[in-house]
C-alpha cells in the first residue's frame, strides 16, 4: 500500500511521514524529490524548468519507481509530496490506481498564516522558494480531486500522524518517547529536509 501524504510547503507533511515510519512496522519513506534532483543534474540549462514537477519524465519515473516497490515490498510505502497540479496527480496517483495498486492519499491543510509561521519555524526565509509557493498551494490543493484533508492548525504531529491512522485503518505502535526524544527526532526529521538552493 502507498500512502500519499499532500498538503502546502509547511504543512507538516515530511515529520508526519517520519512519526508514521516509526510507528507502522515494515515502511519506509519514500521521497519523489530526489528524482527531481537527479533530474536538474542531468538536463542541460537551456531545457530546465524552474519546477522539476514539469518534466514528464518526474512524473513517469516517479510512477515507475513506486509501482515497483509496491510490488516488492510487502510493508506501507509512505510518500509525503506536494503534488498540486491535477493533471500531474492524475499521471502519478490515478494511473497507480488503474494499476490496481493501492494509494491512499490525504492533505494536510493549514490556514496560511499557521503554514507561513511553520515555515519561519524552520529557517525558510520570507521570499524563499516554499513561502512563494504557498497561495499556488491552497489553490491548488482546493480542487475535489484531491481528497481526504486534515486540518492540522492546532493539532501535533502525533495527533495528525494518529488522525491518518483512524482515515484508513492503518494500526499504530505505541508512542512511548520522553518529550526529550520527541523533540530530537523533530529536529533531525528537519535537518533532513533542508534544501541549500531555498
């Protein structure tokens, strides 16, 4: 089973995917950027796009990959990715479904200001490539087409991570980590996703 976790650049997606990872026996997250990333290095400069997700070959791969491990892996591949263009949803997302393989999808939702504070939590600087995204986001992210949303405003990153659990009956190790603990796999879930070019 793949389960997509969507929402704005902010949102939580990234420490809810690894809240998930460590509490669902057999995952593993799954990122989509890195084929982004494999991508700018390898396309010349005068055919790049500004955002990786418009190269069909993203999306193809990207497709590809996670068919693949679904049909190797036994375990719940967690895919946390703003996907914001329905089109590009449906290349990815729908046709997995066409291929009979499970995707269970959900957006984290945020007001604005809550998803702007989140990003000043973690160093994005005010004209950053994430804060300029985010109106494209919430627009986007209204389209039906993207189901199952969790408004995430006041809730933790346990109580988010449980809520995904409840949507699709998915059951959940224990948390038993000091506050202490909780806050060190945050930060470290953070420093993963630092991005040098933001």
């Amino acid at each position: 089973m793949i389960l997509w976790i969507n929402g704005a650049f902010g949102s939580g997606k990234s420490q809810t995917a690894y809240e998930l990872n460590r509490r669902i026996p057999d995952s593993f997250v799954y990122d989509p950027e890195q084929v982004g990333y494999l991508l700018r290095k390898m396309i010349p400069k005068e055919a790049s796009k500004a955002d990786f997700q418009g190269y069909p070959p993203w999306r193809e791969c990207n497709r590809s990959i996670l068919k693949y491990i679904e049909s190797h892996y036994n375990g719940v591949l967690i895919v946390p990715m703003t996907v914001v263009d329905a089109q590009y949803f449906k290349e990815i997302v729908h046709e997995l479904r066409n291929e009979k393989v499970e995707v269970k999808h959900v957006v984290l939702w945020a007001d604005k200001h809550i998803i702007e504070k989140r990003l000043r939590s973690r160093g994005e600087r005010k004209h950053s490539w994430a804060h300029r995204q985010t109106d494209r986001c919430l627009k986007g992210l209204s389209d039906e087409i993207f189901e199952n949303r969790i408004i995430t405003n006041t809730l933790s990153i346990e109580k988010v991570a449980e809520s995904i659990s409840e949507l699709f009956d998915i059951p959940l190790l224990p948390d038993d980590r000091s506050i202490v603990r909780k806050k060190l796999s945050r930060i470290k879930t953070q420093i993963k996703q630092l991005r040098v070019f933001n």
